[in-house]
C-alpha cells in the first residue's frame, strides 16, 4: 500500500471517529433529516456498547441532518419523595433523599454520595443547580428542573436558537467535506500538477471560519458551556474531521437539558416510541419498586399533556394494531406482545398480567 493510500485510510478512520458519539446508554438522540419533518430515535448502543456507553452515529454526510442528543435527568423524585438514581446502562437504583452536601458536579460526571452518573452536558444541571440558588430543598429543585426539561415550548425554543446560530456552519462543513475529498482525488490523479500548498490554504481557511463561528456559540449563545466549546474550536482550527461535525459538537450543549420526550410530543403525539414509552410508564411492573416511583414522578407531565392532546390512559391500553397470528388471543398492554391463550402473564415484562382480545 502506497504512502497516499495510507493517508487516505487514515483520513476515513477519523472522519468516522469524529462522526460517533459515546452517550450514557440511558441517553438517545432525536434525529431530523434537512427538508423532513420526520423524526427517527438514535437509541445508544443499537451498534456498539460498552457496559455504560453506547455509539450513535451521526448524518453521513456534514450538515446533512439534526441530531439533538438528549436524556432525562439522572435523579428522580416522586410525590412521597422517594429517590431514584439511574445509572449510565438505563437501570434505577434506589438511593436515600440526598443533600445538598450530597451533591456536585465534577465534569463529566454528577455525584451522588458515592455514586456517580455520567452526562453528556453539564447543561442539564444547570436549572437543578438554580434552585439550590433560590434556596429550594433538593426535592424541589429537581421537581422544577423536571418540569422544564419535560417543556415542549423550551423544546421549540432550543430547536429555533440552535438552527438559526448554526445555519452558516450546516453551509461550510459540507463544502470542507467536499473540498477535501475533491482535493484527495484531484491529488492522487496527478499529484506534480496540483497546487498542494493552494489547497491547504484554502482548507485551513475554511477551517478558521468554523473555528470562528463556534468560538462566537460558546462566547454569546451557549455561554453555559464556554469552556466546552472554545475546546471545540481549537480544534476545529487544527483537525479537518472535528470541523466538520462543529454543529452536531455543539448540539450537545445545545439539547443537552431537554428531555427527548419534550421533542417527540411536539413534533409527532403518535410516534411509535414514544406511545411506547409512555406505555412502560402507565404499567409498572409487578413488584418493581422503581416503576412506581418513577410514574408517581412523571404523573403531573402525564396528566398535562394528555389534557392538552385530548387523550386518556386508556388510549395507550388497547390492543397493538399488528395482526395476531393463529391462535393468539391474549397480548401485553405493556410491551404489546402477542400471546397463546394458554398464556396468563408476559415474559419480557416481568409477569404482567394479560389481556384477552374484545
């Protein structure tokens, strides 16, 4: 293999290192593609894993879709203030009411006594951390952060912001992209002729504009995260392959505080995963201790949002619309898997009790 055909697998392997994220498994990204108001749910780890991370990929081409990485905040507290903390593979763990003292953030990481949780952003604190400010009880404080995170006007809010200050960025990465793949070609076709020097002018260039314009995202727009992303742009200035992601680096902070529950019930009420999320929240599962806390937590949002859509619980209790098989008269409101009539409780729900058709 000749020394170009090295540099051009090298140059793959970044690009496509720089085009994965590591999220908390808990987490997930909510994708858009450009001229599509259809939203699809990026799950971590649908590829690869780790015991508590798990790869998202983004667009294949810069600046090609959105992709708003979002998760819901790692404590939850119910109306008996019973806690929870969930941990980065998306278990919950039953903890006693913390603290203040309890708590901290030390990037990127929250800590809990001797527990800790990893984030995507630290901006999903930032409304928590307020109420610690205005002298609210820990309880409090992530009852009112809850309640924004869930908010489909501060979803819209954050859509609106992000799309507008990372216009000329969704422009240029693209044109990097291209400037560089073209450049490769026109290099290795002939290599003596081509104005090598003329090129990475132009490529650096272009690099310092988006340098540019995300140094200006972390001084003005997103000045919660400054530090975060005047990292980026340093090295949108040095690397080709993170310049070219610079829009989907800074959504992060950007969607970090926002429940994906708050951009799916704005765009699309009948989207099937979150008619299934909801679903896991209405059925606990007999003698699990953690659902019951976390759909007390997640009752006001509930009741809100079903007023507001002019639907009940028992919209999300009837039958799945696929058609059973021969012999199968019995399915899970929960998971909504079908089974024999000989069956009384669902495996993959940990005995849920059945129901019959009609």
């Amino acid at each position: 293999m000749s020394a170009f055909s090295e540099f051009c697998l090298v140059a793959l392997l970044l690009f496509v290192w720089e085009s994965v994220w590591w999220i908390p498994l808990r987490g997930v990204c909510v994708s858009r593609a450009v001229g599509s108001g259809k939203l699809r749910i990026l799950e971590a780890g649908r590829w690869f894993s780790t015991k508590s991370s798990g790869a998202v990929f983004a667009s294949w081409l810069p600046g090609s879709g959105h992709v708003m990485p979002c998760q819901a905040l790692p404590l939850v507290v119910d109306s008996q203030d019973r806690w929870l903390l969930q941990r980065d593979d998306g278990s919950y763990q039953l903890i006693a009411a913390p603290a203040w003292t309890d708590i901290r953030w030390q990037a990127p990481h929250l800590i809990v006594g001797d527990s800790k949780v990893k984030l995507t952003s630290g901006r999903l604190l930032a409304e928590f951390f307020r109420g610690k400010e205005r002298g609210l009880t820990p309880a409090e404080s992530l009852r009112a952060a809850w309640r924004c995170s869930l908010s489909t006007a501060r979803a819209r809010a954050a859509w609106q912001r992000w799309r507008l200050s990372t216009a000329s960025l969704r422009l240029m990465q693209p044109l990097l992209a291209a400037g560089f793949v073209s450049g490769l070609v026109a290099y290795g076709l002939d290599g003596e002729k081509f104005p090598l020097l003329i090129f990475l002018a132009w490529l650096w260039l272009t690099m310092v504009m988006i340098a540019g314009q995300v140094w200006f995202l972390g001084r003005r727009v997103y000045r919660a995260n400054r530090g975060e992303i005047l990292l980026d742009a340093v090295l949108c200035a040095i690397v080709p392959f993170h310049a070219m992601r610079a829009a989907e680096n800074v959504s992060r902070h950007a969607f970090g505080h926002l429940h994906p529950y708050a951009f799916v019930a704005r765009d699309d009420k009948n989207h099937p995963w979150l008619r299934k999320q909801i679903r896991h929240l209405l059925h606990p599962r007999p003698g699990r201790r953690d659902d019951v806390i976390l759909l007390d937590a997640m009752r006001p949002w509930l009741d809100d949002w079903f007023l507001r859509q002019g639907l009940t619980a028992a919209d999300f209790t009837s039958a799945p619309q696929t058609a059973a098989e021969d012999g199968e008269t019995h399915y899970c409101p929960r998971c909504h898997g079908w089974y024999l009539s000989s069956a009384s409780q669902c495996r993959e729900c940990g005995g849920y009790e059945l129901r019959a058709l009609g």
